[in-house]
C-alpha cells in the first residue's frame, strides 16, 4: 500500500510538471537511496496493477490520499509503460 502511494505521489509530480522522469528516479536512488526509482518499480509492478491497489484502497477507505492520478489512469488506458 505505501509502495503504491509513493509511486502514485511520483506519477503526480510529472503529470504536474514539478519533476522530470529521470529527475525523479534520480532523486530516489540517490538522494533517499531507494535500490530503484518509483517510477521503474511502477513498470516492474505493473502500471494496471498500481491503478486497481490505489482504486481498491480508496473504494475502502474513501480517502483521497488513494486517488489515482490523470497520467496513471491515461498510461493504463494506452497501454505505456515510463521505460
């Protein structure tokens, strides 16, 4: 569940404008030494698979901390990946 939130937190930031791809991926392995930025693990978990947990999650808690962002919904639809 964290995992899923930090990874949609990253995905927010570039649907945003506030980071770049790299930028962020940079700053994860780097700066919090995450062993992979957020946006690899979103490739590795499956970008279908992050949408439906934060779906899911914010269905059962009606929280808006879950909700998915625009770029994963629309990445998920079009069948991307970020790598």
């Amino acid at each position: 569940r964290i995992l899923v939130m930090l990874i949609n937190e990253a995905v927010d930031a570039l649907y945003l404008g506030v980071a770049e791809r790299d930028d962020l991926e940079l700053a994860m392995t780097k700066g919090v030494n995450y062993p992979k930025g957020l946006l690899g693990w979103a490739d590795e978990k499956g970008l279908p698979h992050c949408l439906e947990t934060l779906e899911r999650l914010q269905a059962e808690y009606g929280e808006d901390r879950y909700r998915p962002s625009p770029l994963l919904r629309r990445m998920v639809r079009e069948g991307r990946t970020f790598f």
